[in-house]
C-alpha cells in the first residue's frame, strides 16, 4: 500500500520535529501536502510524443479562473510566460504552422495551374 504524501514528508524530518507537531499542525500540514487534484476543464488537450529519444508531452487546459487575484499574481512571477523555453516552444510551433501553410500553398497552386 503506498504512502499518504503527508506520511512521506513526515519521513523526512527529524522524529523530534514529528512529535512536536499537534493535531492541527498535521491537518495543515496535510492541506500543503496532499496531492492537487485537478478538476475538468471544458478545454482539456493532452498530448504526447516522442522526441529524439524522449518523450515529451504538452498540455493545454482551459476555463472560467477560479484562483484568487494573489495567487495569480503569485504564480505569474513563480511561472513567468516569457522564458527561453517557452519562447523557443511558440517559435517552433509557430514555424511549423507556417511551414505547413507554405507546403498547402504550393501544393494547391501546381493543382490549380492551367
């Protein structure tokens, strides 16, 4: 049977730590722990695909925000947008659209010729 994530955090510390804690300090301490469960989303796109020699996933959920102003604001600095890997990922995706466009294009106008 597996570990309760609290019982594994509680494993890490030191057992005098673990014994000052009281009921309410484990119950808040289970809050933090306890793993996020994510709700659905009406935009819910999940995909994954190997990669030279990995796999790599992508995922995109969607909905009405539910998160407080301050968590936003919080999870905006700790998961800022612009990062070379983020903008590296929109480049390439964005270029492959484009590419897929031009392969359209000249496919339809040799079809098209008269």
């Amino acid at each position: 049977m597996s570990e309760s994530p609290l019982d594994m955090l509680l494993d890490r510390l030191p057992p005098h730590v673990v014994d000052s804690f009281n009921e309410e300090q484990r119950a808040a301490l289970w809050s933090a722990a306890k793993p996020v469960s994510w709700r659905r989303h009406p935009i819910n796109i999940r995909i994954s695909f190997p990669f030279f020699g990995g796999r790599y996933f992508v995922t995109v959920v969607g909905g009405q925000e539910k998160r407080s102003g301050e968590r936003v604001s919080r999870e905006r600095h700790v998961f800022p947008l612009r990062t070379a890997g983020n903008i590296l990922f929109l480049l390439g995706v964005g270029g492959a659209f484009y590419f897929a466009a031009l392969m359209g294009l000249f496919v339809f106008s040799s079809l098209i010729e008269f």
